[in-house]
C-alpha cells in the first residue's frame, strides 16, 4: 500500500503557509512591522521600505501544523512514518532534535528580527551575541545526537566513518562550524525577493528524494513538509513581495535543511545540495576579506546575488538561475545515493 505520508505533509504545509499570509501579513503591516531597508544595499530596494518582515512565522507554522497532522495521518493508518517515530527511538530523536534546531534558530532570527523592528533599523542581535547563541544551538543539537546514537557518518566514495574514536573525533568540531556557517549561509541567500524560499524548496526536494531512496520516512516527511512550506510563503514572496521571511524565517529555514542533512547521517551531501548557499557566503567572506586587504572589491557587491544586480540581472533571472544551479548540485547530491556510492 502506498504511504501518502510525504504528500499529506507537504500539502498541509503549503496550505497552513500560504492561507496564513491572509491574515499574518495584515497583522503585521497593522503592528508596523516593516523592514529598515540597508543603505549599503543596492539603491533600488529603497522602495521595499515598509514591506511587512518576519514573515517567516507563516512557514514555521505551516510546517509544525504539517508534521503534527502527518503523524495522525500516519498512525491512523499505520503507515511507515508514524512506526519509525514511536518504534525507532534513533529516528524519533532525530525528528525531534532537528524541528528543536529549526526552531531554536528560528526564534534567535525572531529576536534578531524583534529589535530590528522595534528600533526601526537593520540592527538587530550584535555579531558577538547571534554568534554565542547559534553555536549554543548548534552544540546542543550534535551533543543530542550524539547521546541519542549517531556514531557515524557516510561520506560518499570513501564509505561509514566512526565519529566516536580516532580522527572520526575531529567530525563533531567541524560540525559545529558546519551548522554554523549553513544557517548563517541561509540568511544571506535571503536578499531578494522569492531567492530563500526557492532555493530551499529544491534543497528540500532533494532531500525528500534522499530520504526515500534511504527508506527514512521520518527525513522523506520532514523535507516534504518543508517543500511545501516554500511554496507556500513564495505566494507571498515571489516579486514584488507582499512579505518577507526575516532572520526568522531564514535561519529557521538554515536549522532546517542542516537537520534533514545530518538526519540522513550524510550531512556532506549539504555541500552539494546547498550549493548556492555555499556560494553566498563564500562571496561575502571573499569580498570583506579582499577589500581588508586592499582597500579594492572583487564583486560589485556582495553577497553574490547582489553582484548581479548590479550587473543588471532581473531579481527574477537571478531567482531562476540561482535555483537552476541548486538543481545541479542536488542531482549531484543524490546520484551516489541511488547509485549506492
């Protein structure tokens, strides 16, 4: 019999998000919590200036609301998704551990967010303290997995490593960074309209395949549910925005794809899935670091998606073609696991 799990989620998932912009959005511009548009950005976003932020309440509920309905579907039916949770203990863990990371940096974004609006500027949480809360996050999350069970990773092409003796010890420091930097690497992919949430929505689709061909229905939901939160907030995003996501939205969307990758024990497949995330922050560590050193810019502006605006890109074209590269890197990403790599 055919588990219609993963449909179910996604389809509440987008349903929750995109009926909640009803009322969410209205609410918002009601609150005046509009976004502080950056000067250092580029002059054209000056008419964004007001546009309702912390939209991505509109995602965490959808998807939270997709789960809990998933579950009943599920057990109603016995279907594979609601065994795993309560006859796999690993699993269940993993569920709950990575929707407690997604939230935990969905709420660091929240407060970030908060004291933007409040204030009126694009200032939120300083460097120092986002940074202190995120790996706080970030070590709770691996010390929970870790307690829970998870002693290897796979790495395609070279195969199941300990990570609980040996030089297997050095993944759970590099980890720690890993998550840090993605989540981050998220909130800077968040700087045009649609860009976040499209990208995303073909990260998650990637991992909804990965977990399925890895039998991990728990993964295969999680991801799905997420897809369809994506599309859900893109009725509202897509340009013009109507709303955007905020540092609530994006680095719970960060906690997100970092919790389905490690959920699938093979979080390096991120680096590949994530591809434009990975180049985002790339360019603006490139661009800080270069123009420290020189006083010069080796992009127009940074990060990435910005540098082709200023090259004349459509915010649109950008959106296209920036999700076309996560395609390749996600088809990349998923061929060792059909080819069982």
């Amino acid at each position: 019999m055919t588990d219609f799990t993963p449909v179910i989620a996604a389809a509440v998932a987008f349903a929750v998000t995109a009926a909640s912009g009803i009322f969410v959005i209205p609410y918002l511009r009601k609150l005046k919590f509009g976004q502080t548009i950056l000067d250092i950005g580029p002059n054209w976003h000056k008419n964004k200036q007001g546009t309702p932020t912390m939209g991505g309440v509109m995602i965490v509920a959808g998807v939270l609301l997709a789960m809990t309905v998933a579950f009943a579907y599920s057990g109603a039916f016995h279907g594979r998704f609601a065994v795993e949770v309560t006859g796999n203990a690993y699993r269940r863990s993993v569920l709950f551990a990575g929707v407690g990371l997604a939230l935990a940096m969905g709420l660091i974004g929240f407060m970030d967010d908060y004291i933007k609006v409040v204030k009126k500027r694009n200032l939120g949480l300083t460097a120092k303290q986002k940074t202190f809360l995120q790996l706080l996050v970030s070590a709770a999350y691996l010390a929970t997995l870790c307690l829970c069970g998870m002693h290897s990773t796979v790495i395609p092409f070279i195969g199941e490593i300990n990570i609980m003796r040996g030089a297997g010890l050095l993944f759970w420091p590099i980890a720690l960074m890993f998550i840090y930097g993605f989540t981050n690497a998220v909130n800077l992919t968040d700087g045009i309209d649609g860009l976040a949430s499209s990208v995303t929505l073909v990260v998650a689709c990637a991992f909804m395949l990965i977990g399925g061909f890895l039998n991990n229905m728990v993964i295969n939901t999680l991801a799905a549910a997420l897809a369809g939160g994506c599309v859900g907030f893109i009725v509202w995003n897509a340009k013009p925005a109507k709303v955007f996501m905020g540092d609530t939205g994006s680095m719970f969307l960060g906690g997100m794809v970092v919790a389905v990758s490690f959920g699938t024990e093979r979080p390096v497949l991120l680096l590949l899935a994530g591809i434009t995330y990975f180049l985002e922050a790339l360019s603006d560590i490139i661009q800080v670091a270069y123009y420290k050193r020189t006083k010069k810019r080796i992009f127009k502006m940074a990060p990435l998606h910005h540098h082709f605006e200023m090259c004349g890109w459509s915010e649109e074209k950008i959106v296209l073609v920036f999700s076309a590269i996560t395609v390749i890197g996600c088809v990349i990403a998923v061929l060792p696991i059909i080819l069982h790599l």
